[in-house]
C-alpha cells in the first residue's frame, strides 16, 4: 500500500496533480493522511466538499451532511472534545440492533485514518464505524456541540500508536459489531 492512498485517490481524481501531491507530502510531518486532508483544505488546495465526495464514492463509505445535525448529548459525550479537535471528528448516532453491541458512527474527514478510528473505539467502549463529511462541517459541529456541554470530566489519553494486534482486535470488535 501506498504511504499516502488518500493523495493517490485524490490525484485519479483529478483534484490534485501528481506533483502537487508530493510537494505538499514533502512539508508535512509524518503524521499521516489525516494532515494531507487538513493541510489542501485549510490553504485552499481543494474544497472539503470535493474531498468528502471524492473519499465517499472511492472508498464506498456513506457521506453526511452534518449542516442540521444535532445529536443527542449522550452520543457527544461519548468522545472527549480534544479528542473530537484532534482528529477532526464528531459522533453522529450509535446504532443499536437487537442482537449485538452497539455501534458508534462518527463523521470523519478522512476514513482511512485508522488511530483515529481505533482512538474513539477505546473512549466510547464500542466498535466505531466511520461516515465521511466536509472537514468544515466537522468544525462547525464540534463548536456548536462542545460549546454547550461542561468540561469534560473524564482524562483524555494522547493519540494510542497501534500495532497489527490493535489493530486486529479493533476490526474484531467491528466484526462483532456488524453480526
């Protein structure tokens, strides 16, 4: 796999040269494709829209508009609001079934940042299942959500480095999830 699929996905595109790419790769710090999405978006490199469509329909997962969300506390609580700023994420809904845990959706700018995903699992108890949004969209409601809630209460943990046995018993979890 590539070291930065989010860039390759976005230069078949058509969004962004081959050359840009790999000058913008060349200043970023190497922490991840997360940074690439955040980097073309806030110097105006490509529109956060065209990203979350583009990442939508490559990666086949749904894609939200967040403009009118406004889930109950009880999901935004489910993830501490550094955690939320960090990772430019925001819980959407926990998906209850019958049979099986629970599932939590988190709206993402990008879907491939998997300490992310694995992250939030650990925070919230439960496997995470990511949608895809526009990054600014993800901002707005981590301001209107944890503008309102108190502080949190509960310690926050610095970003979890994974190994192939986290990340293994993450996509356990999300198996698990899914039955």
């Amino acid at each position: 796999m590539s070291r930065n699929p989010v860039g390759e996905i976005l230069v078949r595109a058509g969004l962004l040269s081959k050359t840009r790419l790999d000058e913008i790769s060349a200043e970023l710090p190497r922490s991840g494709p997360s940074r690439l999405v955040a980097t073309l978006v806030d110097h105006n490199v490509v529109h956060d829209r065209d990203i979350a469509r583009t990442l939508s329909l490559e990666l086949s997962v749904p894609w939200v508009s967040l403009a009118h969300a406004d889930p109950p506390r009880s999901v935004s609580s489910l993830v501490p609001h550094d955690v939320a700023e960090r990772h430019c994420m925001a819980p959407v809904y926990v998906r209850r079934e019958r049979k099986g845990p629970p599932t939590l959706f988190v709206a993402i700018d990008d879907p491939t940042n998997e300490e992310a995903l694995y992250t939030v699992a650990v925070f919230a108890g439960m496997a995470v299942r990511p949608v895809i949004a526009p990054r600014s969209e993800i901002r707005a409601l981590i301001a209107r959500w944890y503008q309102r809630t108190v502080p949190q209460e509960r310690p926050t943990l610095p970003v979890v480095a994974m190994n192939e046995s986290d990340l293994e018993e993450l996509f356990v979890l999300d198996r698990r999830a899914a039955h």
